[in-house]
C-alpha cells in the first residue's frame, strides 16, 4: 500500500513538474516574442526621428517633397510614407497606431521653433531636455537616436556616444508621432498626433512659383522700357515669335533705334500682375504709375508705397520685383514685392494679408499682341493695354486753320519729318469750288495752295491733307477753312 503511494505520488511530481516547465517555456516565448516587438519598435522609432528630423528640417532650409508613396500592409491598409525630398533623401514615417511606448514627436514653442518632445506610459507629454538640464532639444538642429538597454528606453543626442535614460521599455500600445498626411500637387501636410501640422511645399510647385516671378519680372522690365521707347517717340520695326521649341511662349518687339524687348505669356498660376497706367483723375499729369492687379478681381489697383502711389522712374531703373519667401508661421509660400531693385523685399499684401503663391490656372494671358489697324499694335502687358506705333510717325507740321475770302488764294508751307522718296501727299477738298494741291521744294518741305470759289461767302470748309509713307501708313491732317470778314 505505501509503494503504490509513493508511485503515485511520484507520477504526480513528474507531472507538475513538466507543467511547470511548459508554463517557463511560454513565459520565456511571450518574453521574447514582446523584446522582439520592442527591438523592431525601436527601429521604427528611430526612422520616425528621422523622418521627422527631415520634415521640421525643411522649415530651416530650401528643402521640398519631390514623392510621396504609400506603404501598405498585409490587410491593404497604409502603415507607413516613403517622402522623397529634394536635399534629405528619402524617409519613411509610420501612420497610425504601433506597439510601444514612449512616443516621440515636436512641439512648436513660443519662438516658432519646433523641439523634440515625449509620450511616456501614462500618457503625460514634455519636452526632451539634453542630459536632464533646462536645455531644449531642437528638433531641426539635433537628431535624437533610441535603443533599449536593460529593458529601458535610452537616448543619444550626439550619435550614440553618451546615453540617457528616457523610460521603461513595457511594451505597451502607443502611437507614432504622425496620424495621417495630405497630399495635394502644391503641399503635404503632415498631421501629428497632437494635432498640430507642418506644412512641405513640393518642388514641382516650388519650380512653377519660382519660373512665374521670373517671367512677370522680365514682363515688368519690358513694359518699363516700352514706356521710355513711347516717351522717346519711337515705333516698332518688326515684331517675332519666342519660342520654347515646340510652342510659342511670347513675343519680341524691334524698335527703330535697334533695341528689342521681349514679352512673355502667362504661365498656370494666378501671380498677381504688375503693369503701369496713367492717372486720369490728375489733370496734365502724364506721368505713369505702377498698377497691381489680381486675376480674381478683373481690374487694375494703384500699387503703393507707404499709402503714395509709385511713380514710374525710367531712369532709375527701379521696377517692382515680384518675389517668393516662405513664412516660418506655416511654411508656405507667399508672394514678396520689392521696390528698390532687389535690395529689400516685403510681403505682396492684399488689404492686410499676405497673398500666397498658389497654383490655380490664370484666365486671362499676361501678355496678347494684335494688330489693330496699319498704323499700331495693341498691346496688352499685365491686363494694361498699350498703343504701340508700327511704322514710323511722318510727324507733318502745317497750320491747320486759315481765313480766306471768296475768290481767294492761300499757301499753307508743310514741313514733313522723317520723309523720303516713297512719300506722297494727297489733298481733298471737301466743298465743290475750292480746288488744292502740292508743290514740293524736296522730299520734306513744300507748300499747300488752296483757292475758294466766289460763292465762299460765308461758313466755312475743309481741307482734308493724306500724307502716305508709301508702306501702307497713311496721316491725315484737317485744315478748317473760314470766310474772313472784312474789317471795318
């Protein structure tokens, strides 16, 4: 009876015990399926910072998103972005949620610079400070790195040479700094977790932005120099196509003097547009002004300068320039303006609010040339239309008002700038019995004889002078003919 006890008794130690040893032996699985967890969290975490490290970084210099593609998981859901940029590589940043606790992520403090800040397990956010002083960590100047080191989160601030204790590594659920991102042709938008948001211009837009500022400037400068050539009474020679190769893209305008000046067409974007007018509510003032105008406005504003409108100095050369600056409140681009050649620059405001560069298609061409008539081009530079002469102004001097009596006779002498052998002149009398006509000295002097008829009385008539340039440019000079009374 006592061996069959100890049998049993026995077996059940045998029993227990290889229980006990399936329990250590899941134990030690579920321990190390959860450091494995943690290993391959703290790589995620560590691509998170560095992600992040290239996103707030872009704030601090000339760097755009150039791709972005989506990273899926098994269940087709997105896990995680790869974000190409244009000076940073390539990163990848998680979405959603993961396993692991702390969560790292940025702040934007008061001085509008993002530092590194810190979820620990019980769900309280701080700063990182560097080595437990009153430093702030900075997220676009330092790359943080993390591992875990005795079941603890520890983190490096100088490469992994000196680290420091930043929590337990417990395994518990957490979240990646990002929740989701926006992507648009223009920006992304990245969303983190607290719900602030950082904004990434992409290149392709930035390029567009840039080469539209470049061309509105090189229209701003022509139109400048259009205005001197008018002022100086010269016309246009010849007018040819710009070409890109495979599309015309503007014009260029030869004028007499052998100066040429190009204009461009307007490029997708809605830049505001410089252009130059007269004030007609100023009498006898012939003075151009730099004008702005805004594609969704359809007219024309003054475009000041400390509440006065800016005058057009030729001379000075001093055009507005349209510029591109980005905004450290949100990190996209508004359109800058400068008056002094490029020296100093200062936001395009509309009203009191900074304009921003955007992309939207414009709905009318910055620049339109057409012929109008033989004798001009209307050209239009930044929605200003702009007479141009096309030939060559014949510039005939002759009074044109003289008193006759009846059976008189008059010379009127002519004097004609700018003529040649191929110029003619044709007078036409408007009222039967007057006769008129041309006797030439040379090709710019000569004399117009006019003769009335005894039944010119009383009223008076015209004389209607056609002055050819012999190219299909013809002048046309009124003279008014009145019955001179006879003084008592």
């Amino acid at each position: 009876m006592d061996r069959k006890f100890n049998l049993l008794s026995l077996l059940c130690c045998i029993i227990l015990a290889a229980g006990c040893a399936k329990g250590v032996d899941e134990e030690l699985y579920a321990l190390d399926a959860r450091l494995v967890a943690l290993e391959e969290r703290c790589s995620s975490m560590n691509a998170d910072i560095n992600a992040l490290h290239a996103i707030v970084g872009s704030y601090d210099r000339y760097d755009f998103v150039t791709d972005v593609s989506p990273v899926y998981d098994a269940d087709g859901s997105i896990r995680a972005y790869r974000i190409s940029f244009s000076n940073s590589g390539t990163v990848t940043v998680s979405s959603g949620r993961n396993a692991g606790t702390p969560v790292i992520g940025v702040e934007k403090d008061v001085d509008g610079q993002y530092y590194w800040t810190v979820t620990h397990e019980d769900g309280t956010v701080g700063p990182i400070y560097i080595n437990n002083t009153s430093q702030k960590v900075s997220a676009s100047a330092i790359r943080p790195a993390i591992r875990i080191e005795d079941g603890n989160w520890m983190i490096s601030y100088d490469g992994g040479v000196e680290w420091s204790y930043l929590g337990k590594a417990t395994g518990t659920a957490g979240v990646s700094f990002v929740d989701h991102l926006d992507v648009s042709d223009s920006v992304v938008c990245f969303h983190f977790i607290d719900g602030s948001t950082v904004n990434v211009p992409t290149l392709s837009t930035f390029e567009k932005y840039r080469s539209a500022a470049e061309l509105i400037n090189e229209n701003t400068k022509s139109l400048q120099q259009l205005i001197d050539l008018l002022y100086r009474k010269l016309y246009v020679t010849d007018l040819r196509s710009i070409s890109d190769g495979y599309k015309p893209i503007g014009c260029r305008m030869y004028f007499s003097n052998g100066i040429n000046i190009a204009f461009y067409d307007a490029q997708s974007t809605v830049l505001p547009q410089i252009g130059a007018a007269m004030d007609a509510s100023v009498p006898g003032d012939d003075n151009y002004y730099w004008t702005i105008s805004f594609p969704d406005r359809g007219k024309a504003e003054w475009l000041e300068c400390g509440g006065e409108k800016v005058r057009m100095n030729v001379a000075a050369s001093a055009a507005p320039q349209i510029g591109l600056q980005r905004s450290a409140e949100d990190n996209l681009y508004y359109w800058t303006v400068s008056y002094d050649g490029g020296s100093t620059w200062e936001w395009l405001l509309d009203g009191a609010a900074k304009v921003r560069a955007s992309a939207l298609p414009a709905e009318n061409p910055v620049t339109c040339i057409s012929a109008t008539s033989s004798l001009f081009y209307t050209l239009t530079v930044n929605g200003m239309q702009i007479t141009v002469p096309r030939c060559q102004d014949l510039g005939v001097d002759i009074p044109t008002e003289v008193s006759m009596h009846a059976c008189d006779t008059c010379s009127l002498q002519y004097f004609i700038s700018n003529s040649d052998e191929n110029t003619a002149l044709l007078p036409i009398v408007a009222d039967e019995g007057f006769n008129a006509w041309i006797e030439r000295y040379n090709y710019t002097r000569g004399r117009l004889v006019i003769t009335s008829p005894e039944t010119f009385t009383s009223g008076s008539s015209t004389v209607s002078l056609l002055v050819s340039d012999g190219k299909g440019v013809i002048n046309t000079i009124v003279i008014n003919v009145k019955y001179k009374e006879d003084s008592l």
